[in-house]
C-alpha cells in the first residue's frame, strides 16, 4: 500500500444537501483503504451537533471561527477532509490564509431540486421557508477557481472517481520534489 508522503487539506465546500458529506466519506474510506493515510474528516454539520462546533451559529463571527477550528482540526492529520458550506471568497480565502498550500478547495455542486430532494438535514426546506439572516446560503457565491468541480447529480461512483484520481494526484504531486 502507498502512504501519501505529503499532507493536504481537501476542503468540500457548496450549498446544503449537494454531496459534500457523502463525497468525503467515500474520500476518506479510499485514503485509508488503498492508502493506509492517516485521515480525519471533520463534517460541520456533525461538529455543529456533537463536536468542537456545538456553541456556534451562522453569524460572521461565528463562521470565521468555525473555518478557524475546522482547519485546526484537519491540520493534525496527515490528511484533512472538511465539510463546510463556506459561501463567500473571503471566507475561501481565510481558509486559505490558514492552511497555504495544503488547501484544496472542492466545489460540490448540484440544482436547488436536487438538493430539495435529497435534504435529510431540511436544510434546503428550512432555508426557504423561514430564511435565517445569516444562512450561509443566503451570502452564496460560486468559487472563483476551485481545485476541482464535481457536479453530483453525475452517478455517485463516477464522482468518486474523479475524487480519488484528483486526491491520489494531488498527493502525489505534493510529494514530488
């Protein structure tokens, strides 16, 4: 088994219910798997329901302390994998500032009635039906200039596929000289 030689941070960003979670599950089952990589995945939405997130909401403030202890949790591992809305370039950008190179930012995107459909959390409902002013959907902006773009409503197996040739690549290349 090849150990990534390097670390990284992928960091899966995009609206509620488009794929974010289920792609970095599969992400870190094949690093470990086929890598033997030591790996942490840190979900938002389950930091927000048991972990390090639990005290915090969707205000500025609290968003850039959530990217904050995101990107210090995905830093004790040889790879990091989070899972965070992070709508707007300035927050991409913070998370950037923390992490420098080994960031890796991974847009999952798919249509609002996509999403609709798949909304175990009743984020997507929630957020149409009663709008929080600080709802991270609310500031949504496409990044600029992802790493990679997987559009989810592609076959699961065909976005982890592409997923874990970006990462093995990446890694790769990172361990280059």
């Amino acid at each position: 088994m090849n150990q990534p030689r390097s670390s990284a941070v992928f960091w899966f960003l995009g609206l509620p219910a488009s794929g974010k979670t289920t792609l970095a599950r599969h992400l870190l089952a094949h690093l470990r798997t086929e890598h033997g990589a030591d790996c942490g995945l840190y979900d938002a939405d389950a930091e927000r329901a048991t972990g390090v997130l639990r005290d915090l909401g969707w205000s500025p403030s609290d968003r850039i302390a959530t990217i904050h202890a995101l990107a210090r949790a995905a830093s004790r591992h040889q790879v990091g994998i989070v899972t965070l809305v992070t709508s707007t370039e300035a927050e991409r950008q913070l998370a950037a500032d923390l992490l420098g190179e080994r960031l890796h930012l991974i847009h999952v995107h798919a249509p609002e009635r996509v999403r609709h459909a798949r909304d175990a959390l009743r984020t997507v409902r929630a957020y149409r039906t009663n709008p929080a002013p600080d709802a991270p959907e609310l500031s949504w902006s496409d990044p600029e200039l992802p790493a990679l773009a997987l559009d989810t409503t592609a076959p699961l197996s065909t976005s982890v596929k592409a997923l874990c040739a970006f990462a093995a690549t990446t890694l790769t290349n990172a361990a280059s000289p």
